[in-house]
C-alpha cells in the first residue's frame, strides 16, 4: 500500500469553487480563493446563514492516545465520507495541524491512508497562514507590553508580574525559560520570560471562540497581561493594542474550505492543543458547517477525558452548541499498550492483554455516555495485524456495556471502509439524548477542577502548595469564579503520569500552576509535568521530512 502522502499526492482534486458551489451552494463571490483548492468562507457569508437551521453535531473523540496510534482524525474523515455515500450532506470539521507535531512525533496530522484531507502537504505545513498571524498578534502585543515600560511605564507595570509570554509554532525547549532585554538600558529591562507554543496561546483559545470579528476584539482587549505593583490588573486594551491584533487576524478569522480526497467539503480551521489548551476547532468554522451540512463530523483532541471534555464544558457552553452523538474511537493495538504490550509486541496476538486494556476505554464510554449525557458508540479502527479472535473479544466485551462497537476500514478501503459506522451514526443521532455539562457555571474554581479529576480522571483528590491555591482563590475573589477549568495534563493517561497505563484510581491530580486566560474566559490549571513549550524527540519527525528535485515533499506520514 502507498503511504500517506503518495495517495494524497496522486489523488484528483476539484477546484475549490466548483466544489463549493456545487456541493453546498456557495457563490464564488463568497469565496477567498488560496490557489486552486483552498479558500476561505468571507465572514458575512456567513453571517447571512444565521437563520438556516443546524445541521447535526457528532463529536469524534478517542481513548487516552499511545504510541501505537488510535486514528481519531482519520475517522473524521472517514467518517464524514461515509456519510456522504450514504447520502447525507455532510461535512467534515477539522482543527489545523500545528508545526509542532508535523515536525515532531507525528510527521502529519491531516487524516491518513485513503481517509485524507487534502491537499495534504498545504494542511500539514503553512496551509492559508492562520497560525503565523496568531503568533505575529500575539507577539505583537508582547513587544507593546515592553516598549510600554521602555518609554516610562505609564500604566505602572510591575515587571515582575508580567503574564504574557510570546509564542512560536515549532517545539523549542530552550525558548521554555529565558532571560530577555539584555544588552543595555536601549533594549530595556532585563527579567525571565519564556516562549508557549503557538497552540497553547490564549490567542489561540481566543481566535477559536470568538463569533466575530467584534467579539474577536472585545475578547483580545480583555487579555490580563501584567499586575501593577498593588496587584491591580493591566489589560491589553490598557496598551490599545487589541485593534492592530485584530487587523493581524482579520483575514485568518475566515474558515479554510478544502476537500477529503473523495472530493467532499472539509472545513479546518483553527488548532488549539487538547492536552494545553481546549483542543477543539473554531466556533465559526462549527457554526458555518452546521449551516451548510445536515451532519458536521468534528473531532476533539486526544481523548475523551480531555478533548471531549474541554469541547463539552468549554466550547460547548460558550457557543451554545448540543451535540447529537459521539463516537469513541479504539484500535487493537492501542488497547492492548493499555494492557501492558509494549510496542515492538503489538503486532502478536495477546487476547489477554486486549482484555486488560479495555479498562481505557470502559472509563471513557462511561464518561461520554454516562457522565456527559451523549449517545456514543466505539469504531474500532481497522488494522492489518488485527487478529479475529482480537476483534471478538473486543465485540463481546464491549456489548457488555450496551454500546454498539463496529470495525471500519476506512483507512485502507475509503469510505466504502466504514458505510456502517455511518449508518449507525445516523441512528444514534436520533436516540434520545441527554447532553449536560460536567458542572454549573457557580460552582467554585477549585471544586470545578476537583470534579473533573474525581468523576472524569478517576482520582481521589486534588493537591496545590499554597500558593498555588491562593492564586485560586483570588480569580475567584476577583470576580473569574465562573469561568470553566481547561485542564493542562498529560494525554497519555488518566493521571499526570504518563506511564500509568489502563484506568488508574484513586490517584491525585497536583495542580503546579494557574493561568488566567481573561480572553477566553477559562482558568487554565497546569497539573503535573506537563509543559506548554513542548520539545522535540530524539529523532525529530523533521529528520524524514525533505523536498525533491521536482519540488514535491516527501517524509509526511
């Protein structure tokens, strides 16, 4: 079989202004074209669906993710064509691939075998340039902060309480902790700073929260940068520098129309990390595919005990937004690394392991049926090593739990790979559906973050030194007590330690740090060795990665 980037590279790609009008109606005078086969959707096309009804939402979420690869976008994609094959108009929803993880872990992030967005090497590189203006906003304000103190300091900034970090889209450990304005009293004044990645920005968060440009503005002007010296706080609108963060962003905020490569309509846009930062695409790319499709197929970060719930209780609430299903998905080999295989071994058949490793994804069933109210079913993503005995033994387990577990091949077969997990979407979009939050808007910060370690995580408690937990208890003083928690752990479990495989419990999730994301109107809880400057591996997926001769990419993957 050809790998990734071959099948995306040789595949027929329309125009993107006849698939647009043809498939969902868009006029060309709606469109910003980015070459042949990407474009934007112009905001006030947009605003003029406002009184379409919605199509329905299916939230596409995961176990808690492993080396071995679970496939969460590449069911996305496979998912929505299947949809379509069947005769749905359906769209898929996706967040944009980060620099990070193409250049890092995961050499591509745009679906994989024949369940792919494309143009593939485009989506997993600069794509329309959203994430360049994210940083160049984001930056822009931290030069304003210290060009501010330079020339006098008017706002009385106390530089030892300077907040905001600038960011980079490449993972880059030395850039986590460094001392800036060396050099003299003309670069100003020395003091630590440190770099976040572009993904974990509250830009970022902003960007994909926002409902308009208005609201894009209103929420950057919001942004805490600093503290006066009395512990007053300094916003960006403070600075007056909200205005020209937006002009930086006001050609990004259109969502990026492309296609999968069986030529339906695909919409990314936006990419906050799910293990950093909320994980899930823009509320605008969202609402305009509810719009245009009768099914939106969206996905949420790693698994469901982050991404979904971040989707759940922050993008969720701040939208408005219900979803009518969800679908979990799960491989073999996946389950059993939760069992204790280890990688080089997942290849050989290990029933027993398979068995043990299904604690993961009990939990997470539990979770998104039983906990967030949502009609679930699991897909087990089809691979070539998986044993029939496996694949029983997975049927018959989870049939225990009353969930429907079906087995797509979408990744080697397309859509045709995966017909049935659609039409058993389609069937669980109409069961009865009691979608809620994790928790109430009143409920205190800490006991908000508590709930979701106690009921989602499977801890006993939570911890913070004091400090930390008098930083808590003055957002919530300070009037930020209703704003949800967006969780900053590891992805690899359901603890902060990222070797506690399965279902740990009785576990305690510590708290190191609390970040107010003013903006986005989130407290960000940083629990464990998690870091929001992510570093490269010891072979970087950047290594493969190369140009030929006639100038096309290889090495994706």
């Amino acid at each position: 079989m050809k790998n990734n980037i071959e099948i995306a590279q040789a595949a027929t790609l329309r125009p993107i202004s006849a698939l647009a009008a043809d498939r969902l109606g868009i006029p060309e005078e709606a469109l910003e074209p980015y070459g042949r086969h990407k474009a934007k959707l112009s905001l006030s096309y947009i605003q003029s669906l406002a009184d379409r009804p919605d199509g329905k939402l299916v939230l596409v979420t995961a176990i808690s993710p492993t080396p071995a690869g679970e496939g969460k976008t590449t069911t996305t994609v496979g998912l929505g064509d299947a949809l379509n094959r069947i005769g749905k108009r359906a769209i898929v929803c996706l967040r944009e691939p980060a620099l990070g993880p193409v250049f890092g872990m995961k050499g591509g992030a745009a679906g994989g075998g024949y369940a792919q967005v494309v143009p593939m090497e485009d989506i997993n590189l600069h794509f329309t340039g959203d994430f360049a203006a994210i940083a160049l906003a984001n930056n822009l304000l931290a030069a304003m902060i210290d060009n501010h103190i330079h020339h006098g300091n008017e706002l009385g900034f106390d530089v030892r309480r300077i907040t905001w970090r600038r960011v980079v889209d490449v993972n880059d450990r030395a850039l986590r902790q460094i001392t800036a304005s060396l050099g003299g009293t003309a670069n100003g004044f020395p003091r630590e700073d440190g770099f976040d990645i572009v993904v974990a920005s509250e830009v970022m968060a902003i960007f994909c929260l926002a409902t308009s440009l208005a609201d894009l503005k209103e929420r950057l002007g919001k942004i805490v940068v600093g503290y006066t010296r009395d512990q007053k706080p300094i916003l960006a609108r403070d600075l007056k520098a909200h205005g020209a963060m937006t002009v930086l962003l006001k050609d990004a905020l259109a969502p990026n129309l492309v296609q999968t490569l069986e030529n339906n309509p695909a919409i990314i846009h936006g990419g906050p990390f799910a293990n950093i930062a909320h994980g899930c695409n823009s509320v605008i790319a969202t609402r305009a595919a509810l719009k245009l499709g009768d099914y939106v197929v969206t996905e949420a970060g790693f698994g469901a005990d982050l991404g979904a719930e971040k989707f759940v209780d922050i993008k969720c609430r701040k939208a408005g937004l219900k979803p009518a299903a969800a679908v979990i998905v799960a491989t073999v080999r996946a389950l059993k690394y939760h069992g204790g295989v280890e990688v080089p071994d997942l290849r050989v058949e290990n029933v027993a392991a398979l068995q043990k490793g299904m604690a993961n994804l009990e939990r997470h069933i539990a979770n998104v049926r039983d906990r967030m109210g949502l009609p679930c079913l699991v897909s087990i993503n089809h691979r070539a090593e998986d044993t029939p005995a496996e694949i029983q033994a997975l049927h018959e387990r989870a049939s225990h739990l009353g969930v429907k577990v079906v087995t797509a091949r979408h990744f080697a077969e397309g859509s045709a790979g995966a017909t049935h997990l659609a039409e058993e979407v389609v069937r669980l979009t109409e069961q009865p559906n009691y979608f809620s939050m994790m928790y109430e808007d009143s409920l205190p910060l800490w006991q908000k973050m508590k709930k979701v370690a106690t009921e989602l995580y499977g801890a006993s408690d939570i911890t913070a030194d004091a400090k930390v937990r008098a930083s808590i208890r003055t957002l919530q003083e300070n009037g930020y007590g209703h704003y949800p928690v967006c969780v900053a752990k590891t992805q690899y479990s359901f603890s902060t330690d990222p070797k506690l495989r399965g279902a740990p419990s009785g576990h305690v999730v510590n708290v190191r740090e609390v970040r107010l994301a003013a903006g986005a109107e989130f407290i960000v809880m940083i629990c464990g060795d998690i870091m929001t400057m992510p570093g490269l591996p010891a072979m970087p997926a950047a290594c493969n990665i190369d140009i030929d001769d006639a100038g096309r990419v290889v090495g994706m993957f």
